[in-house]
C-alpha cells in the first residue's frame, strides 16, 4: 500500500512539472536552446548575475 501511495504522489509531482508539447513545437524548443544567447538574454543574465543576494557569495 505505501509503494502504490508513493507512485501516485510521484505521477501528482510529474503531472505540475511536465510540460506536454507537440513534436513542432518541442522542436522550435530545442532550436532555442541550442542557438546563442541574443542581446536581451546577455543583458537578462548579466543583470541576474550582478544582482544583490540575501546570501554571502562564494
């Protein structure tokens, strides 16, 4: 009984992080992610990085 309530609890995880997408679309995904970063990106992650944290760096 608790291995079949810890497979549901792990489908109910999978079911919020999952995303569901059509072979197209997955594509244009991957495209993205393997093309550079454009201008807005750079600048995006530049300013993350540089922000302030609540948490010594190290």
């Amino acid at each position: 009984m608790l291995a079949s309530a810890l497979k549901e609890a792990k489908n109910v995880l999978l079911d919020q992080t999952t995303i569901y997408a059509d072979a197209q679309t997955f594509q244009k995904v991957l495209d993205w992610m393997d093309a550079p970063a454009t201008a807005d990106e750079t600048e995006g992650m530049s300013r993350l990085m540089n922000a302030r944290t609540p948490w010594p760096r190290g």
